[in-house]
C-alpha cells in the first residue's frame, strides 16, 4: 500500500511544533499496528518512507516456496508469478499490501495512533522545557480563569498559576504580563498535558527578584541565607555577605532605596525587610524585629528555643506588627519562639 503523506507530515509539525522525523516513525509504527490487525499470520511486515517521493508503502517480506509451509514468511511460486512475474524459488519478495485490506477501519485506527504519538511528544517537548527550569522566574500572559487558577502563556504554553499562589491583593487583567516562578512541574497524565505550576507567594519567588534585581547576590557577594513571607503583606530576608567591605542590607536596599523599592512594586507593595543574619540567636532576633528597635533580647529556654525582646512603650506597636505579623516572621526566621515586653 502506497499513501501521500507528506504534506500532512509538514502540517502536523509546523501545527505541533514536533519535528518531522518523530512525526514519520509515529506513522511508520502506527500503520504496523494497523496491518497486524487484519494480517493474522504474523507477517514480517516493513513500513517505508521515501522523503523524495513523499509516500509511504506497506509491504511483507515473504520467501517464494515449492510447498510454503509458514505462510506468515513463505508464498508458493504460483502466487509469486502473480504479483512478480519472473519470480524463482528461493526469491524473497517484497508483497506489498493492497489498500483495500487495510481498509477504511485500519487507516483510522493509523490516524489514532499517530495522533497520541504527536500528543505524547507534544507531551515530553513540554516536560523536558520546563522541569529543568523549575525555581526559574517566568513571564506569562494573563489568558482566563478557570477551575479556581490563573491560566497563563508561556512560549505558547498553558502555565497554571493558581489563585492561591497570588498576592490577596492583586487584580490582574485579561492580556496582562504577569511574571511568577516556577515551583513545579508534573507530567501528563492519562492524556492529560503536563501541569506547570508557578507561584507568587513563595518564599523562592521573592528570592529569584531579589537576584535579578541585585548584582552582589547574582554574583554570590551576599548570600540569602533565608526568607521567611505573609505574602502581600511583609517578608523578612536574612542575608550574610562574603565581602568584609560590602554591606549585605545596603547593597539590597539599593541608593534610596531604589533596588529594594522595585521587588516592593512587584510585590503589589509588600514590606520587605532585609536582616544581617547571625548564629547568635539573640543578636539575630534583635535584627528580626526590624523596624522596630529593640533594646535587649534575652534567652528564656534554651532547650524549648524561647527568647524574650525587650522593647521601649514607643517601640512596641512596631515589633508586634499589624495582627502580631512581625513578631511572627521575626520568630519563623530566628527559628526561635519571642516574647516581647516593655523594660
């Protein structure tokens, strides 16, 4: 049997973005499927392509027989005069198969073969594109919404951001540019396309534009030792520099506070706190608190990790934070429950 596929093999790639050679050997299998379906003897079946032609041709590999006796390998010299005249025994002949045998039912069950062969490696393209960039920071257009997330395009593919995963506050619009970060990457399943799952509330989207935004943790001056968020509200960021000369709270607020004041914006004005981290439990909670100033901190229990924050009348709204959010934060970064107290 002898189709003209090539035209459909340039459509489906150029439509699917899947390279045409894959598109062949899904054909290739796809149409092996097909005639071992009506071809019940366990034929040596050979698919061919012949890119200069642009068709495909079926055939069975068969040896010519006095007395065949497999006739899945072997045809008798009468009925391979007929479809090769000059035929000898011995001779092992390529019988192509009629189209009509494999009919309309075979060529559709080609079609559904080639289709999920397409899919499936439409599937991979996608995993293989982004599960190695997870923890990377991506820009997507804002499409619709449906089943409780934000769909957005992403080098024309469907990023799942759901409506957990945004700051409470955002408002996002049909064709906005939103950026976020990847956190994980599923594979397809039972036909399904792989799931991209991004997110702007993660402690690791914070990070990823705090070294975009800043050269000296790009280039590994200042380390982030830890991030801790109330997303849309405030975040604490411990960084440590590796630079005697190089102050790791200057260099991330920037001149005026330009650098720090960008990732704000980007955050829908979330409060971003930058902290000298330490070993020191007490000197790291002192820092914590920030922007509240604290006057001691003292250990309370060292085995049950409790500290206690001595802070002025004047200071003290300050370090509870709005809801007792700072005191929190401050405690999730040291690692350590505090306490805060008037002298």
């Amino acid at each position: 049997m002898k189709i003209n596929v090539w035209n459909t093999i340039l459509q489906l790639s150029k439509e699917r973005g899947v390279e045409p050679a894959l598109i062949i050997g899904a054909i290739e299998e796809s149409l092996k499927v097909a005639a071992a379906k009506y071809y019940t003897h366990d034929e040596d079946i050979r698919v061919q392509f012949r890119a200069e032609k642009g068709d495909l041709r079926v055939y069975a590999l068969k040896r010519v027989m006095e007395r065949p006796e497999n006739p899945a390998r072997e045809i008798s010299l009468a009925e391979a005069s007929l479809a090769t005249p000059g035929a000898a025994v011995g001779d092992e002949l390529e019988i192509d198969l009629p189209s009509d045998t494999l009919g309309r039912i075979a060529a559709q069950a080609a079609k559904q073969v080639i289709f999920q062969k397409v899919r499936d490696a439409e599937q991979e393209k996608i995993f293989g594109e982004f599960a190695p960039r997870t923890g990377e920071i991506v820009t997507g257009t804002y499409r619709r919404t449906e089943n409780g997330a934000i769909i957005l395009e992403v080098n024309k593919t469907d990023v799942i951001l759901p409506l957990r995963e945004k700051l409470f506050n955002e408002d996002f619009r049909r064709g906005d540019q939103i950026k976020a970060v990847i956190t994980q990457v599923k594979r397809g399943y039972k036909g399904q396309d792989p799931q991209v799952i991004v997110s702007r509330t993660s402690p690791q989207f914070l990070g990823k534009l705090l070294e975009l935004e800043i050269p000296e943790i790009a280039g590994g001056t200042i380390e982030i030792k830890d991030i801790v968020r109330q997303p849309g509200e405030r975040s604490k960021v411990a960084v440590l520099s590796r630079e005697r000369d190089v102050d790791p709270v200057g260099a991330c607020i920037g001149v005026k506070g330009s650098r720090i004041l960008a990732i704000s914006r980007e955050l829908a004005g979330e409060k971003i706190d930058i902290i000298v981290w330490s070993a020191n439990p007490q000197a790291y909670a002192k820092s914590a608190l920030s922007p509240a100033r604290i006057e001691n901190v003292v250990i309370v229990d060292k085995i049950e990790k409790v500290l206690q924050a001595i802070v002025a009348q004047d200071q003290l709204a300050l370090a509870i934070g709005k809801a007792g959010t700072n005191v929190k934060l401050a405690s999730k970064l040291v690692g350590w429950k505090i306490g805060i107290k008037q002298p």
